[in-house]
C-alpha cells in the first residue's frame, strides 16, 4: 500500500491509515451461523512507531463488543499511567492489499488530544510491516512482511 | 463484581502458577478459562482460537504471555 500527501500535510497529521475493526474473525463466524450481529467500524488511526502497541480509543471496544482477554499496564510521555483493559479484535484496511489480521490484542485507553484518531497503530503490528517514510515527498509505504 | 473487575478468577490462578510456568513456558500464551488452564500456545490467534473455543461466544478469558514481571507498555 502507497500513498502520498504534501509533505507539510504528512508532517501536521503522521503517517495515518483507515482500518476497519470489528470482533474477531473467529467470533464473526460462529456467531453469524447462529443469527448474531456484530458491528464492524471505519476508523482514523495513526501509525504510531512510538507506541509499543495498538491501542483503541474505549468505546470502539463498547460499540464493536470486543472480548476482554487481558488487562495491560500503560504509561505515557506525559506520564499518564494505568491499567487499561485488552480485548480481541479483528483489524483489516479497507482499499488496500494489505492483510489484515483476524485477531490480534488491541488496548482501549482515552488517546487524548488526538480527535482525529481512534487508533494508534502500534509496533506489535509494525512488527509485521515494512514502513517507508518518505518525508521530503509526503510519501508513505506499507508493505507486509513476508 | 464480574462485571466490573473482570477475568479477576482466571488473574488469580495465573499468579498462582506463573512461577512454575516461568520455568518451562517463558513466552508462551497461557489461556485461562475460570479456574481452568486451557493450555498454552506460541501466537496469540492460536491462542485466542482456543480459548474462544473453551469458554464459548461472549464470555470473557485470559490470554496473557508468561514473564516474571508484567511488561509497562509505553505510548509516546
């Protein structure tokens, strides 16, 4: 997946991507063959290299009814600290080649200050990516890792 | 309280075990289902597949990788 915006646009709002989530591909399945409906959301996120891992803002867990699997301590720059539930998710991007993942650990914690975004792609997806930017261009480049 | 403390169970038994885990499945994804150890599992999807496949659609279970200290995540 490659796209470009100006360099000044790219450098105000990051590198940012649409991603689709929703429950997990598993729980979609064994629930639509016994008539459940499950809420699947576009959203903003940024792909955020400084963020260990991806994290969601709270009620994208609520609307989707994610499933709680952990509990996972967090600290922030500002020093925020905390305990923010884990759930289970289903992240995919709408448009692109780019596999999305059937479930895979997302944190819900307030991403303050950032209305824009409800997500905040981490390294534990970046783990599988190879990112090019490109800031003299606007240019961005995500491609799966083999 | 369930509602608002959830997994507090399945916590319960991971610390009560984590020690004698450390020793043969650092690493690794351990699925706890109430009281019951699911087992264990590389990946987290793996992992997930089967706790979804002990505990059922809607209830809640622990998915959490053994260390001998929770990791603090950070966001910048």
């Amino acid at each position: 997946m490659k796209w470009q915006r100006s360099p000044s646009k790219l450098l105000l709002e990051g590198p940012h991507v649409e991603i689709l989530i929703s429950t997990t591909r598993p729980e979609l399945e064994e629930g639509q063959a016994i008539g459940l409906e499950y809420r699947q959301l576009q959203v903003h996120a940024l792909i955020d290299t400084g963020a260990s891992l991806t994290v969601i803002n709270p009620q994208i867990a609520r609307t989707c009814k994610l499933l709680q699997t952990d509990w996972n301590r967090i600290t922030t720059v500002g020093g925020m600290a905390g305990s923010y539930p884990a759930y289970a998710a289903a992240i995919s991007f709408p448009g692109s080649d780019l596999p999305g993942f059937d479930a895979i650990r997302v944190v819900a914690c307030p991403i303050i200050e950032q209305p824009f975004f409800s997500c905040l792609i981490g390294r534990d997806i970046l783990r599988k990516w190879l990112l090019t930017y490109n800031g003299p261009t606007g240019e961005i480049e995500v491609n799966a890792h083999q | 309280m369930a509602e608002e403390n959830p997994l507090e169970e399945e916590l319960r038994v991971f610390e009560a075990h984590r020690s004698e885990w450390l020793l043969t499945h650092t690493g690794e994804f351990v699925v706890i289902v109430g009281p019951k150890v699911v087992g264990f599992h590389a990946d987290y999807e793996s992992a997930f597949k089967a706790g979804l496949s002990a505990a059922g659609l809607g209830r809640s279970f622990l998915l959490r990788q053994v260390w001998a200290k929770e990791p603090v995540y950070l966001i910048y």
